[in-house]
C-alpha cells in the first residue's frame, strides 16, 4: 500500500473509531440512566404497597437525567484523557507498562545485540529515526510496536523470540512491527487503550460500590438495598462497555495482522521469516502470552494474541495462527514447530550481507530506488522496505568504522561524533574546535579531537546512518545535557555567521527527533487540507530548493516552474535567491509538517521534480530531499545517485 494513502487510511479509521466509541457512550448513557430510574422505582416502590400505585412521572426527572448523562460522559472523557495523557510520552510507557526493560546501545550481550543490530538495519532501511528496543522477561515469542508516530516509536520483544527464532525469524517479526508503525495503525491502539480505558471506570466504580456494601448490614432507612442495586447496575453496565469496546478492537485489529504479515514477507523477500516464528508459537507451550497483568489492554498490538481468556477468545484481535500461515505459505501441512533455543553460532552465520567486507568506496551497490529514475519511483517508494534496502542497510553498518560506530552507541560520545560531522565542512576548525572546548561538557572536546582524525576521509553515504544512531544513543542524555549539547550545536553552524545546507541537515535531523524527545517540540498536528493554506511557505521550500541544486538563476525558475506544474499548483510565484535563507526554510517545513499525508505526498513529488529538472543530481541533492522527507515525517529509503 502506498505510505500517503495508508496514513489517510489510519486517519479515516481513527474517525470510524469515535463515531462506534460515541455510540458506546450514548449506550452506557441510556442504560445508566435506566438504572437510575429503575432504582428511584424500587425505592419509591419500597415506601408504597408495592409497584401496583407506581407512576413513572414519580421518578422521571429530565433535569436530573440530564445531570447523570452529563456526569456519565464526563467520566468517561476524564478516564480517557488521562490515559490518553499517561501514554503521552510515547511507546515507552507501553513497553514499561508491561515490565519490559529498555536495552542500551552498546549493549554486549549476544542476543540483545542482535536485537539492535535487526532493528538498525529495518530502521536505516526504511529511512526512519531508530526505535528504543525494550525487553520482556517472557520465555514465549512475541513482540509489539508502540508509539504516537514513528519519531517515538519503540519495539518490544519477548526474551523467548531471542531464544527460539533464528535471525531471519526475528527479522520477519521486526519486519511485521515496522509495517504497523510506517502503515499508522501505532496511534489508533493508543487511542484505543485509552478509550477503553473511560469506559473501563464505570464498571470500576460500579465494583468499589458492591465492596464497600459488603460487610455492611443494609436496611430499608439507609437504602442500602438501593445502593446495592445502583453497584451492580453500574458494574454491569460497565463491563457492558468494554465488551462493546473490544468487539470494536478485535474488528479494527484483526485485517491489520493480515495486512503486516503481507508486508514482511514483501520486506524480506522470504515467506518462511514471517511463517517460521507462526509455527514456533503454535509448537511452543506458553504460545505468545505475556505474564503482565495489563497485558490485555494493549492485546490488539501484539505480534500474536498475548492473552488467553474468554474475551480473548470471543473477540480475537488476532486472526488464527493457522489463517495466518496458510495466507503466506499455501504448502503448509499443517503441523506446528516445537521450538529449541536457537544456537549462538548458528544465529551468528546467518547473517548474510554478501558485500559488506568490501569498501563501500568501491563496491556496485543495487538499491531498491534510483532517485534519478523518476519523481512518481522515488516518492513510490517513501515508507516502504525492500530486501535490497535491508541488505544495502547492512552494509552501510558494516562499513561504518568500528571505532565511530562504538562512540555512536554512547550517549557520552555520540555528542562528540555529531560536532565532529559539523566540523567536517568548516573552514575556520580551530574556532569550532574552540566553541566545543568551551561550551561542550567536560572531557568531549578530547573525544571530539580523537574522532575527528578518523572521520576525516569518511564517505558521504554513510553519515546519515551514523547520525541516526547517534541520535538514538542521545536520547539517553539528561535534559540537562541535552540542553548543554543542543545550544554546542547552535552555536558552531553560526560559528561562520552562514549556515550551508550541509549543516542545516545535520541539524535539522538530530535537534528535531531530540527536541520532540526532551518534549521542548510538540509534535505537528496535520490539519492543512489544501495546498493553498501554505502558499507562501511552499514557495520558499520550492525556490529555494531550486536555487540550491541549479546555480544559473533562469534554470533554477524553470525547475521550480516544472515542479508546481506537476502537482497543479500554478499560482505559486518563484522567490529569488537573495530573499532565501535557511531559517525561512525551517519556518516554512514547520508549517508544510501541518499537512494532511496526501498533500505531503504532492510536496515531495515537486521537489524530485525540481531536483531532476536537468536530468541528474547530486549526492547532496538526495540527501537534501530525505532531509525534508524526514522532517515531513514521511520516511525514504537510502537513494543511491
């Protein structure tokens, strides 16, 4: 499926899920209010001779059923928001949620490193911020996504799918996970949660009513008859809403595992990755259940169902793991693996990456996009993985030297490597050099010394896949070095009163993960759904993008000319060079992130339009156009010129 029409699908999905939430309410409402009045009955009944002089005008107030609706939907809201609020801070407090354990870069442990290695490799593969990886101390094989948008989203894995899935296996099931998080279905299960969780109370109160009437004598003064009545009533009703929640979430989740095991055989290339780990978990004792008693409220997300009970059963999330095997591998017969732990040599040489003991300088690299092919190939293939981007992924990792990439994997050191790239292209090194040892916390400013010897000659692909990792291990900073480290930075691309556009990106890509991760960014809300909202700040993006990779001035107007034409917007004006500047550009993307997906789609077509007007580009073309990308939130795959 194409990345922009999935996102415009995740949107429309999440629109169908309150309109069938509001009904729940409306529902909840209506019986809650029959309770009521059933109650005033039985007490009104309980002062008369009976229900045979019972009228219904009695007890039917409007304005008091107004107030219990009213109070009903509040509490509801109230429940939702602040789960929806709790779960604010991303995939992480999913995966602490239920007892997983964050896995640190630089990790050593056999395992665990291969875990990383996996999801590095997916992650640079498909262009996107690396996710934080999070253990769970289950022996069964299972794993999640989690996340408000793929900037802060994090994989979870059972220490069992380490145990008993071979590295190809994993990958198939990371490869599944991946498809959750670019198709936007991780936003949607945190709503979700969070609905359920609104619903959820009134049966909540419902049951701390029936315990507080418990070991108390209930009599016809105090009511307590009523009370009782009022405590079952409400955890009925209740328990009625989430039953009607999680049919909703078993409709909604049930297609999307279908959906991404597709995607992973397609991202792999090998039906038997995706279709291995299904008949392991069917082999295995414990399946894929999780031993977290808040398992089920996130059932709807996992790799296979997490949960046994009746509801679980009922209303599946998941589709039958024989369903789900036949619909990749029609040759199956039938049976299930019984799973052993999968041997560390074995695990280890299956690791095939063909080319990546050669120099990256040399070697003939097959990428799964040729930027230079075709503006529709190169936006077709925004969100999307290939094998051949997986493998291309792993030998950009392979060939990033081991010293630069261990000080990529620590927070202490990944500051540095980052000044060092922005040194790179400096002419005055010395006063940056100068500015780190100043502003820069101690003891950086020698690592940065001793990492810039062996980042001189550095190739140019392989900077933005060390900068993602580093970028990953900075998250582990304090606020407080983060804020030391974020205005180091400020400070040495103005170093040179210019900033180029090779320091912008390096900027741009690090400070806004870093800054919507330290929440000093709130994440866009995409709410522009017609390109004429942005005229102006679209004009800029385009002129300025035009004048960047076209020097003569009549060229760079008529690229700009052919990209608004190829999205049909010919009212917008070419702005000359001498009225650009970077700092308009970052004003002009924040306001370009506030577009529907579909219009983001049409943005990026322009710009590989203007970028291939003359026929070629250049590697810092490319890089420039997966900067933006990046920032729009729409993931590219490495582009190989």
């Amino acid at each position: 499926m194409n990345f922009f029409s999935a996102q415009d699908k995740a949107r429309r999905n999440t629109y169908r899920l309150v309109f069938l939430f509001a009904l729940a309410i409306v529902c909840l409402v209506t019986l809650t209010n029959i309770l009521i009045i059933g109650t005033f009955a039985y007490m009104e009944a309980e002062g008369q001779e009976g229900l045979s002089t019972f009228v219904l005008s009695d007890v039917y107030d409007p304005d008091i059923m107004l107030m219990i609706s009213a109070g009903v939907v509040l509490l509801i809201l109230l429940g939702s928001l602040y789960k929806i609020a709790a779960l604010s801070k991303g995939g992480a407090a999913i995966a602490e949620m239920l007892g997983g354990q964050l896995v640190p870069q630089g990790v050593t442990e056999h395992d665990e490193k291969k875990l990383l290695n996996v999801v590095e490799e997916m992650s640079i593969a498909a262009g996107m911020p690396i996710p934080k990886v999070y253990l769970l101390n289950d022996e069964s094989i299972n794993a999640f996504a989690a996340g408000l948008s793929h900037k802060n989203a994090v994989i979870g894995v059972t220490r069992g799918a380490l145990k008993y899935l071979t590295r190809s296996e994993l990958q198939g099931v990371i490869a599944h996970e991946f498809s959750h998080i670019l198709n936007g279905d991780m936003r949607i299960n945190l709503r979700l949660i969070g609905v359920l969780h609104g619903i959820l109370l009134i049966g909540i109160i419902g049951e701390s009513i029936l315990r507080s009437t418990r070991y108390s004598r209930g009599s016809k003064k105090d009511n307590g008859g009523a009370i009782i009545l009022i405590g079952i009533g409400l955890f009925v009703i209740g328990y009625a809403g989430v039953f009607f929640g999680k049919w909703i979430k078993s409709s909604v989740s049930r297609q999307r595992e279908f959906l991404a095991d597709a995607s992973a055989v397609q991202f792999t290339r090998d039906k038997d990755t995706i279709a291995g780990a299904l008949k392991k978990i069917g082999g295995l004792s414990s399946g894929s259940l999780l031993s977290s008693p808040l398992a089920s409220e996130y059932s709807h997300a996992y790799f296979s169902s997490g949960i046994n009970n009746f509801f679980a059963s009922m209303f599946a999330t998941h589709p039958p793991l024989k369903d789900r095997i036949k619909s990749i591998d029609r040759s199956w017969n039938g049976r299930f693996v019984s799973p052993n732990a999968v041997d560390e040599a074995d695990s280890t040489s299956e690791k095939k990456s063909p080319l990546s003991t050669n120099p990256i300088t040399g070697m003939d690299v097959v990428t799964a996009a040729v930027i230079v092919a075709s503006a529709e190939k190169a936006v077709n293939k925004i969100g999307t993985i290939q094998q051949e981007n997986i493998e291309y992924a792993q030998q950009l990792i392979a060939n990033i030297p081991e010293s630069l990439k261990a000080a990529s994997q620590n927070a202490y050191s990944a500051r540095a490597l980052v000044y060092v790239l922005l040194i790179k292209e400096q002419k005055d090194k010395d006063a940056v050099k100068a500015i780190i040892k100043q502003y820069a916390d101690k003891g950086v400013a020698e690592i940065t010394e001793t990492l810039y010897l062996e980042c001189v000659e550095i190739d140019e692909r392989l900077i933005l896949p060390l900068l993602e990792l580093c970028v990953s291990a900075l998250r582990e900073l304090s606020s407080a070095q983060y804020g030391i480290f974020r205005n180091t930075i400020e400070k040495i691309v103005r170093v040179d009163k210019k900033i180029d556009m090779y320091e912008w990106v390096i900027q741009r890509l690090v400070l806004q993960q870093l800054d919507e991760h330290f929440l000093l960014r709130k994440p866009a809300k995409e709410k522009h759904a017609y390109i004429g909202a942005v005229k102006n700040e679209a004009e800029i993006v385009f002129s300025l993008i035009a004048n960047i990779e076209h020097k003569n001035a009549e060229r760079a107007e008529q690229a700009f000319v052919e990209g608004i034409s190829e999205i049909g917007a010919k009212a917008f004006k070419f702005v000359s060079k001498d009225k650009l500047s970077l700092e308009l550009l970052n004003d002009s993307l924040d306001a370009l992130m506030q577009l529907k997906p579909i219009l983001k789609e049409k943005v990026l077509k322009a710009i590989v339009v203007i970028i291939l007007s003359d026929g070629k580009t250049t590697r810092r073309g490319v890089e420039l156009f997966r900067a933006i990308a990046s920032n729009l939130n729409c993931p590219v795959p490495p582009l190989e010129v």
